[in-house]
C-alpha cells in the first residue's frame, strides 16, 4: 500500500445561521485564545507545548456532525471512526495509541479500564454540551494530579465556563433524516453562576461495511440517538474563595454492523451512558498561595445488544472513577512559581460476560517549579504514581522558552511519561489478561520556533516519540483453561514503536476573516520489523475557513486531506 498520495477525505461547506439563537454569536477564531494547563492560564503563544485550541465560535462555525469530524486533522491528531456519528472514536496523537491519550471532561478523567486499554468513549460527547477543546500533544507528566502519556484532550463544557447572563437556543436538520436540538442558559448574578444546557441530537446513519462483500452484515443504515443534560453552579463565599458544583449525565443509543453476526437480519445496538460529577473549593489562601479541592467521579457504561435483547457474548461493562485531588501553587518570587498536589483515584471496572468486579486504587504526588530567567522561563514536572501492588513509576518533564524578539520564539521539551495497565488488562482472561503486567514507557522530545504578527500565529514543532513496554499478545496460553483452548495468549510488555515528525500550525485574523490551517508529516514504525502502525497516516492535514457578516451569520468551509492508511480488515 502505498503511503506518500495525499487524498481528499473530507469537504464541508455550511451557509447561514448556525442556530436560532436568543444572542448574537460572534463567529470567530481568536488568534491567541487564552489556554489553561493545569491552574494557570496564559496565551495560547506562552505555552512550551503546540497546544491546539478549538473555542465554541469555531464549533459553531463547524457545522459537524460529531466530535470526531471537529476533531479530525488538529496538528498531530488523527481521528478514526468505523461508522456514521455516533460511532466509537479512536484518537491517535503523534503515533500514539488511542489509549495513550487522557481525556479530561471540566478536570474529570474519562476513559474506560477495559482489556482494550484505557480508551475514552469520545463519541458519547454531544457538541451542544462543549464550549472549549484544548489539544496537548506530547506526553504531560503531571495535569491535575494525573499522567497523559501520549498528549490530553481538555474539554470544558458550557456549564462549567464562567461568564455573564446569557441564552442559547439551536435547532438543526441535515441529511440521511439528521436533527439535533439544543438549549442553554446561563444566570450570572451577586457573586453566583447557575448554567443549564440539553440537548437531543439524531441520525438515520448509513452502512460502514459493505453486505456484499462481509454476507453476514445487516444492508440497513444504522441509527444514531444521544441525549444529554448538564448543570454548573458556582458561588463566591468571598474575594478569594470560591465552591461549585458540576454534573452531567449523557444516554446513547448506536446501531453498528457486525461482521461475525449470525444472521443479516439481526439488530445490533450499542448502548452508552456516561456520568460525570464534581465538586471543587478554590482559594487564594494567601497572596502568594493559591488551593484547590476536589472530588470528582465518573461513569461510563455500555451494553451490547442485539435485536433489543441484551447479548450475553458480549454484555455489559462499565468504569466508575473516584478521584479526591489537593493542588497547590506558591509564588515564592516574581520569577519563580512552586507547584505541588496529592490524588487519590479508586476504580471500579466490571464485566458482565466474564463476570469480572475489580477495584483498584492508584495515588500520585507531584512536584514542578516554574522559573523566569529574564525573558526566558524554564519548567520541571515531577510525579510518583503509585498502585496497590506497591508498584510505583516516576514520570517527569523539561521544558523551556526562549524569545528571539517581540515576534520570533523558541520552545522545547523533554518527557518520560507511563501507561499503567489496565484492570481488564490484568484480570480479563477472555483478551488476554496477565496480572503480571507493566507500565507502559513513552519518551517523547518537541522542538518548536514560532512566530507572531498582528494577524498571524505560526508554529513549526519537530517531534520524536519512543513507546517502549507496549501491551501485546505474546506467545503463551493464557491460565484459564477455557480461554486456552481457544487458543488466547497473554498479554505481555514485548513490543515498541516510535514516531517522529514536523506539525506546522497557522492561525490569522483579520476583519471578517479567520482562518486555522494544520498539516503533519510523520514516520510511525513498528521497531524491529516492517510493520506499518494501523489507522495512521504519514501525511494529513485540514484547512478551516470562515467569513462572518455583519448579521451574524457565516459562510465556513473545511478541507481535510489524509494519505492512506493500514487498516484491519474487519472481519479478522
């Protein structure tokens, strides 16, 4: 298969109003939009990583159906769907397996700790609920008490934002019989932030699998529904003190095609709720010390069914996450910020088929110091995590920035990042499961020069990235008797990769006019053998395009290109 064509895969165009709305919104894409990594914000041209910021304008610009197709071609970011929306989506970052991404939902993590890796259920997120998508490539030894070893995925949903009064009302119809209606309101007053938001959003689908070519695969189109509803509050107790309260709870229901199914008529289903709540306490406890606590949980289940009928083969899984988190910063002088937390997370990950109901508990201590050297800042990161095995893994980082002038900046960074396996990993024997297991190692270095004018933001990054450890099938039969005469073999820490590459990122604006453009070259190899890495491609990229009238309304456009791809085939 040949890797180095560049192929179109993708062109929208959308005219006129996003939405009735009861406010106007102004359909623009800020040139440098303020970032928060971690506790502090700064612009988006101050951060030492090639953050991507994806704001609520841009989104309603969009037009997409789903998170996936925002999502697709972001620098380093690939994105791959086996169906209609609805789908479940995996998210590849610089090479990275999908679950080497962490998925962040207003600070709480959301993925799942099934025998596939620790993957986020992406697609349940409808868009209605999101105001900001925050991109992080690159392993991130230390946000908010946790590790992301391929990169984070931060998204902040409307409820949780601060901001004034305001009200939001959009309904939508498109093609194959799609529709989405959505409702927000947010009351500011007196020191207190009450935000509501649902939405309902409906597909007729389409098939992903050709019935003549896989028999067994039902030649209907496959539905899509996913509802949802989320609530912030906030209240200031005083200057300096703040409490708030978020939650949110999603429901959807996705039609998919089989290729082992039994029989073409058969139904398949894939039903998926999500739960997310939090609690936090934030406080400037002194002028130069600042606090916050959490307790935060999270829920994501899901259940197989076909023809309506819950399917025993398959079955239901779910992961509840438990997290309790203390962060602080400490300004000990203009030039130099001291950072430092303790987090507690207990799971829970059960499964009906192999009637599996484990708990497991993992703590973390970090530490970072932020220095000012004139004009330039340096930056180390350092946590411990630590599981009830008593095994405990170091992940930290470097970083550093240096200006050349009011415009030109150099920027770079160094990580050592670990995946800890999975409960399903470890106990599942049906996939594989191996008690014995270890983390997974990702070392990965950038390197970027980037320029800023009155209308432009550019950033060319160098990236290399090393995964060591990874998870795969090795060569012996897994304990369970039944699972080894199927001929199922222990996961084992046995292979390795790497990728390296160059992202180039322009953001202008100017007028009416906002433009946002990413492409990607990267080299993913298998070390030690030929091997291609499934669902990456060496060269991708996306153009978003926008023109904003004076009524409100926009004409945007997005072009994303790919090369090709090795992909499984998906009948085995």
């Amino acid at each position: 298969m040949s890797q180095s064509v560049f192929q179109p895969r993708l062109i929208a165009l959308a005219l006129g109003c996003a939405s009735l709305s009861a406010t106007a919104q102004t359909v623009t894409t800020q040139l440098d939009p303020v970032v928060v990594v971690g506790e502090r914000a700064a612009p988006l041209s101050e951060t030492l990583a090639s953050v991507t910021v994806i704001d609520r304008a841009q989104i309603e610009a969009a037009h997409a159906n789903d998170i996936a197709e925002l999502l697709q071609g972001q620098a380093g970011m690939e994105v791959a769907r086996p169906g209609p929306p609805g789908s479940p989506i995996s998210v590849y970052i610089r090479g990275g397996a999908s679950t080497h991404a962490l998925v962040l939902l207003d600070g709480i993590p959301f993925y799942s700790e099934s025998a596939t890796g620790s993957s986020s259920p992406l697609e349940i997120i409808p868009l209605d609920l999101i105001e900001k998508i925050e991109i992080v490539p690159g392993g991130v030894p230390n946000i908010k008490g946790l590790t992301a070893p391929g990169g984070i995925i931060a998204i902040t949903t409307r409820t949780a934002q601060d901001g004034a009064s305001t009200q939001h009302y959009a309904a939508m119809v498109g093609s194959r019989s799609s529709g989405s209606l959505s409702a927000f309101r947010r009351w500011r007053e007196a020191g207190s932030k009450l935000s509501l938001n649902a939405s309902r959003q409906y597909t007729g689908g389409y098939g992903a699998i050709n019935p003549q070519k896989y028999t067994a695969v039902n030649p209907g189109a496959n539905p899509a529904m996913r509802n949802s509803v989320s609530l912030g509050w906030a209240h200031d107790l005083n200057v300096d003190t703040q409490v708030g309260v978020n939650l949110m709870q999603t429901r959807a229901d996705v039609s998919w095609d089989n290729a082992w199914a039994n029989a073409k008529t058969d139904d398949w289903l894939s039903r998926s709720k999500a739960e997310f709540n939090g609690v936090f306490v934030q406080s400037q406890l002194t002028p130069q010390w600042f606090a916050r606590w959490d307790l935060q949980s999270a829920l994501n289940e899901s259940t197989t069914l076909t023809n309506e009928v819950v399917n025993t083969d398959y079955g239901i899984y779910s992961t509840r996450h438990q997290l309790a988190s203390w962060r602080n910063e400490y300004q000990l002088s203009p030039q130099t910020l001291l950072k430092a937390g303790l987090s507690h997370d207990r799971t829970q990950y059960t499964d009906s088929y192999l009637a599996l109901d484990e708990k497991q508990v993992r703590a973390s201590t970090v530490f970072g110091v932020e220095q000012k050297w004139g004009k330039a800042l340096t930056t180390l990161d350092v946590s411990r995590v630590s599981d009830q095995k008593a095994l405990a893994y170091l992940n930290r980082g470097l970083g550093a920035m240096y200006p050349l002038s009011d415009a030109w900046a150099l920027m770079g960074q160094h990580n050592v990042t670990h995946r800890l396996p999975t409960i399903g990993e470890l106990k599942a024997p049906s996939f594989g499961g191996n008690v014995n297991l270890k983390a997974e190692r990702i070392k990965s270095s950038q390197l970027a020069i980037q320029f800023k004018g009155a209308h432009d933001l550019h950033r060319l990054t160098w990236f290399n990235a090393i995964y060591n450890n990874k998870i795969a099938a090795g060569q012996t039969l897994v304990d369970d008797p039944v699972w080894a005469a199927w001929g199922v073999k222990k996961l084992e820490n046995i292979a390795s990769s790497h990728n390296a590459g160059v992202e180039w990122s322009w953001r202008h604006q100017h007028k009416a006019w906002t433009w946002a453009t990413s492409f990607t070259v990267q080299q993913p190899q298998v070390d030690g053998a030929s091997t291609l890495l499934k669902n990456l491609s060496h060269q991708f990229g996306a153009v978003d395009v926008a023109y904003r009238f004076n009524s409100g309304d926009a004409l945007s456009l997005k072009w994303f290109a790919r090369s090709s791809q090795y992909n499984a085939n998906p009948a085995g």
